[in-house]
C-alpha cells in the first residue's frame, strides 16, 4: 500500500525520524509523555490492541469489553486492517513471537 500523500510533510517527516531514534521502551514513555496527553496515548494503545484481537478473530463484544473501545471505534480499526495502508499488519507481524525453527506456529 501507498503512504497517503495527505500525510507527508516536513512537520511529520521530522516526528517520525524522532521516533525512529527511539532506543528503548523507556525512551518511548518518556518521549510520548511529553508528546502526547495520556487520553491520547490511550486511545493509540488502545486501537493497537483491537487491531490485535481483530485479527485473532475476536468478536466485537469482547473487544468491547475487553478494551472499552467503542463499536465506532473497533469498525474503524477493521476498515484500516482491510483497506488501510496495512501499517497494523506490518507492526503487528513483526511483534509476533517466532518459534526456535523460525516458524510462526
């Protein structure tokens, strides 16, 4: 998938070269606490988790209750997975644990 061109500019450019300086869980908590107020930081881990379950198969009323995220939300999150530009399956693979043989099962 392409990178919306809506979304490209220096401003942006520059905050993501910021984080991918990043080094540490540690340094990401204390960057995007001075970046971002807490609702907003739980919104993003938020929608990163029902992506996750999402793609387990899990059914929206579990989301739900499992996150707090509204339905408004969770549809959001499933439009992106199917028609976004697949950045939450890309992060999401790579956060997968792999097996000693190098499979994913």
């Amino acid at each position: 998938m392409s990178v919306n061109q809506r979304l490209v500019n220096p401003l942006t450019d520059q905050l993501f070269e910021a984080i991918l300086h990043l080094k540490s869980r540690e340094e990401c908590y204390e960057f995007f606490e001075d970046l971002c107020t807490i609702n907003e930081l739980r919104d993003m881990s938020q929608r990163l988790e029902v992506a996750r379950m999402l793609r387990n198969g899990e059914k929206y009323d579990k989301i739900e209750g499992t996150t707090g995220a509204s339905t408004a939300t969770i549809s959001r999150v499933k439009r992106c997975l199917k028609f976004g530009a697949d950045g939450y399956t890309k992060v999401l693979d790579r956060m997968e644990p792999k097996h000693e043989d190098g499979s994913d099962e």
